[in-house]
C-alpha cells in the first residue's frame, strides 16, 4: 500500500495493525508504504485492507469532498457556512437524523474497494481515492444535499430565535415579573403568585400580536414566556439540562435567572 503522505500512511498503519500486527511502515525514496509480512496472511490481510482504507477514507477525504461539492456543485462561498454545513455533516455520520434516509456512501465504498482490492498487488492510495469519489460522486451530491437541507432548516430556526429574542427585549407588555417553577411540568405565575390561566395567554396574543408566536401551540412550555414578554424571568428548578429552560435562558438571557427549586416562594 503507497502513500504520498506520512500522515495517509500513519492512519492507515494503526488502523490495520489494530487487529493483528502483520504489517510494517517504510519510508521511501518518494513515498511511503504499509507491507504485509507474511504473505501466507493474505485472506486476513484483505479485510483489514478494506476495513482501514475505509477508516481512512473517513477521516482523510470525506469532508474535503463534501467541501468540493459544496463549492462548485453548490456554489456556497461564505466559509463560515461552509464550515457549519461540514460539522453537521460529521454529526450525520454519528446520529443520522430520524426520519431522514441517507445514501448508504460507506457501503459503495467498501464494496468499489473490495473489488478494487482482489485486482491489485500494489494499491497507491492518491489514485484508489481518486476513483473512490468518482464511483460516489452522485451519492455524495444527494447526501451533501440532504446535510445543506438540515443546515437551511438550522438557519430558519435560529432566525426565529432572534425575532422571539428582539420581542421579549423590545416589547413592552406591561409584565414586569414572571415566575417559572419546574414541578413536575413548568408552571407559570405572576409576581404576586397567581399561577397564568390560558386565557389570558390567548389575550395576550390578541393585544400582543407578533407573527413569530402567532401559531406557537398554548401547550408548549415556551409559549407563555414569549406571549407575555416579562422584564424579568425568574427560572425554579433543579434539573442541569432541559431543552425548554436552555431556550428561554438563550432567549432571555440577562432577564432571565436560574433559582434552585427550593427558593420557589409560593
């Protein structure tokens, strides 16, 4: 196996010595190789070829070729975008979304490279991973696609974050102080300890009208923080991580402050 790169060659070495130590790195004159030993291991040789060019492939190539597709098959300019778009990328490839079917790549891949493999006696890794990407390219367009996709509807979400956080700064409701208890579920009150009926929270829509909350469910912990658009927001609870009290501390932030539940005055 040739490398034109130690570091190609380094990852390679410790992925396939991972299972059994058959192998041994050289430096050459113009490049770098991972031999087998012992050619009797063959059989054995074969899958951790396939298994460590895969590892490699994955950590070497994949995110340059997402960042090629995304610059001339998709035309994104703006680096910062680029860069997120790429992180989300690696996120799908921990946890793929729900609901979401992405191309099976490493599956094309491992079967081009299994083939690829039972032809060749010398494997020089720059031209294997060139034809790699040409075999996936198509994939790889629909799956960048799918990622850009997930990306757009992260944009839109955080642009509606802004709007709910410019409402609950810059409109005055006349609501001075909200206090939120976790109890079981998160429950309102007013500053004097009046827990906040629905009705008043649909009054307040009408009086208050924003189209960032206009279709918010009533249900929805969130809601009435932002119908209501307290000046302060005083948060009771003792759980570390909630995605609901996360939110309203990004919305809120300094309005807003974490009290343990015990402090709760009513």
């Amino acid at each position: 196996m040739q490398f034109s790169k130690r570091s190609d060659a380094e990852i390679f070495y410790k992925a396939i010595v991972s299972e059994q130590e058959l192998w041994i790195l050289q430096e050459c004159t113009d490049h770098f190789q991972v031999k087998l030993m012992n050619a009797s291991c063959n059989e054995t040789a074969y899958v951790e070829s396939v298994r460590a060019f895969i590892q490699l492939i994955r950590k070497r190539k994949m995110l340059g070729w997402m960042e090629g597709i995304l610059k001339f098959g998709y035309h994104f300019e703006d680096a910062e975008e680029i860069q997120r778009i790429l992180e989300i990328g690696q996120e799908f490839e921990e946890k793929p979304p729900r609901g979401i079917r992405l191309p099976p790549i490493y599956q094309y891949l491992r079967s081009y490279i299994q083939d690829y493999l039972l032809i060749k006696n010398v494997v020089v890794f720059d031209e294997l991973s060139a034809l790699c990407l040409e075999n996936v390219y198509d994939f790889l367009i629909e799956y960048t696609g799918r990622v850009i996709d997930e990306y757009k509807q992260e944009e839109s979400y955080q642009m509606l974050v802004d709007s709910w956080r410019h409402r609950v700064h810059y409109k005055d409701t006349g609501v001075q102080l909200l206090h939120l208890v976790d109890d079981n579920g998160l429950f309102y009150f007013h500053y004097e300890g009046n827990p906040i009926s629905e009705s008043e929270i649909k009054l307040y829509m009408k009086q208050y009208p924003d189209p960032s909350i206009a279709d918010l469910p009533l249900e929805w912990p969130v809601t009435t923080a932002l119908v209501l658009a307290p000046d302060e927001l005083i948060i009771y609870s003792d759980q570390s991580e909630d995605s609901d009290l996360d939110l309203l501390m990004r919305i809120f932030e300094e309005k807003a402050s974490w009290r343990p539940k015990r402090q709760f005055p009513f």
